[in-house]
C-alpha cells in the first residue's frame, strides 16, 4: 500500500470519535473496510464511502473506570468497559514501541478470539498489517489501540471443547465441522451450543503453524464459493479472522505463532457450525482479473464484501477470485 495521498490516516481520524459498536452489538466495520479499499488502490472512493457508512455510527460510550496494569483482569470481556480498554492501551503504545504492547496483549486475548463474532481480531489484523506495511503514524498507531481495546472488551471464551476424529487438511476438518443444533438466534447463542471440534492443526513448530494457517485461509475461502449461501454476511467471517492472525504473525515472537493457529481453527471452526448450510451449491467460475474482483466488490459497497475480497486476493488463484463474486452476489449492495 501507498497511500501518498494521506487518506487512511484522515479516515481513521474521523473514525476514532466514533464507538467500535452500534445499536448494542453491531460492529463497526468502517476501520477495517477503508484499509482494505485504501491497499487496493481505491482510496479516492474512501470518504464517499464513509460519507454513505457514517449514519450507522455512533459516538463512542463513556468512560467509567480506568483498566490499570493491576486491574485489567477485572475488565476483561466487560463489553461497558471499551472505553476505559481503549484509552488504557492508548496509554500503552503511547510509552511503549507496538510490538511490545501486541506480543504482551495478544496471547491474553487470543482465548477470546471468537468474542465479538470475531469482528476485533479482524480489526486487529488490518491493523497490524497497515503498521507492519507501511510508515508508523499516530492515528495507525491508535487504531491498534481501538482494535485491541474492542478485543479486551468483548472476549469471550469458547464453551469447552471435545475432540471428534482427526482431519487430514484444513479443508476436510471444516467439512467436518457438526452444524450447532438450533440453527437459530444470534452468533453468540449458537456458539453456545458448541460442544467438539474435529481435530486438525497440531504444528510441531513455528513454521508448520504458519504453513497450516495458510492453508486454513484458503480453505475457508474456497469453503465461501460452495456454502456462503447458508449466512453470507456471517460466513465470511469463517475466512477473514484467520487471515487477521496470520497477518499478525510476522509481528509476533515466534512461540506464540502455534498458538495463533489453535485459536484460528476455533474460530473458523466455530463460524463454520454457527452457520453452514445444509448442503453445497454449485459456482461459476469468473475470467475478472483480482483487480476487477475488488473493483466489483468496492463498487458494490457492502463492508463483509470488501473485507472478503481482500482476503480473497490475500489466498490468490481461480477458486477465491469466484469465491469474492459469489460474496458480491450474495450480499445485499450498499450503494
């Protein structure tokens, strides 16, 4: 990403007046779809976009009691507390370079990796991956504080896990993946009913977990093509949270790379039984080059959408390109 023109850090400003939530619960997407459109050459669209997204914003909720170094655990997974978690590691990477604040924080949130509907480590990701790819600014800088402030206030521990019968890839393991019972209600009553996963992504080291994650990914979003159908908004989110830790790993110590990958397949796992359908349909292949796809999805204007598609060019090949028309199709356009 170039972004000469000063238009992400303009956006994220705007942005940052703004709460993380909506209407109680709603994530905010602006952050993470104006990274996506800026990498991908669209940032002239960007406060036009934002211009047509920002009736759905609301302003951020007030403080009511700081998170300190000796309290945060108190406040971990209090959804109330997202200021007071926004302004305390505000705090923490205004003293500290932000790999260290991300390699203290991330293996404290990563249990809660699925709060949210997963929406605040996907934050997380666009966030580490402007930092990691680009020149360091305050207002890049503070949106990693919001990410992980989102993240803290809204984790949320996975019921505990049985395991079922080994997989021999990503894509079978999610193939694998028992539907909840009641297919019925929102994300957070059906991942209630989670009770096993099958098992997959034992990583012997670094390397093998950053290798499996990548083959998650792509499985994921191949996955989307064939079942989107069964939720379209929700199921992206199955493909885009594991992209979001494998963006972070380059960022992180090597010895938290295994545990990142664990964490990922539960939360693809769990989006996996939360909402897939019944049964695969087919999918049209599409002759646009990865370019055109993003154009389709940024003209279109759904934030799931773009975010989709820029995990999509992220997995690269035929199967994900026709994956990010079939999201475009299936979502309701904005614009």
């Amino acid at each position: 990403m170039n972004d000469t023109s000063g238009t992400l850090d303009e956006a994220l400003e705007r942005l940052h007046s703004t709460g993380p939530e909506r209407d109680g619960w709603l994530s905010n997407h602006a952050p993470m779809a104006v990274e996506a459109l800026v990498r991908h050459g669209q940032a002239p669209t960007v406060h036009r976009w934002l211009d047509r997204y920002a009736p759905k914003l609301e302003e951020a909720p007030p403080s009511r009691l700081p998170v300190t170094v000796d309290s945060w655990r108190e406040a971990l997974g209090d959804p109330s507390r997202i200021t007071d978690w926004t302004r305390f590691l505000t705090r923490e990477l205004e003293e500290r370079p932000w790999r260290e604040v991300l390699a203290t924080w991330w293996p404290r949130l990563l249990p809660g990796i699925a709060g949210g509907a997963t929406h605040p480590v996907i934050r997380t990701g666009h966030a580490v991956r402007t930092l990691l790819t680009t020149e360091e600014t305050a207002p890049r800088r503070a949106e990693l504080a919001h990410a992980l402030g989102y993240w803290a206030a809204r984790h949320q521990p996975l019921p505990p896990l049985g395991p079922l019968a080994p997989a021999v890839s990503a894509a079978a393991a999610l193939d694998a993946v028992p539907p909840v019972p009641e297919q019925r209600g929102g994300i957070r009553a059906r991942l209630a009913q989670l009770t096993a996963f099958p098992g997959w992504g034992a990583a012997a080291g670094p390397d093998a977990a950053k290798a499996l994650l990548a083959e998650l990914v792509t499985a994921a979003t191949h996955r989307y093509a064939t079942h989107g159908h069964g939720e379209p908004v929700m199921l992206v989110h199955a493909a885009t949270a594991p992209n979001a830790v494998l963006r972070a790993l380059p960022a992180l110590p090597r010895e938290l790379w295994a545990p990142s990958l664990a964490a990922a397949w539960s939360a693809a796992a769990a989006v996996t039984a939360a909402y897939t359908p019944s049964e695969a349909a087919p999918y049209a292949a599409t002759s646009l080059t990865p370019e055109e796809v993003f154009g389709r999805a940024a003209a279109h204007g759904d934030d799931h959408t773009i975010k989709f598609a820029d995990t999509a060019l992220d997995v690269g090949g035929p199967r994900a390109l026709a994956a990010a028309v079939r999201s475009v199709e299936l979502n309701p356009p904005v614009f």
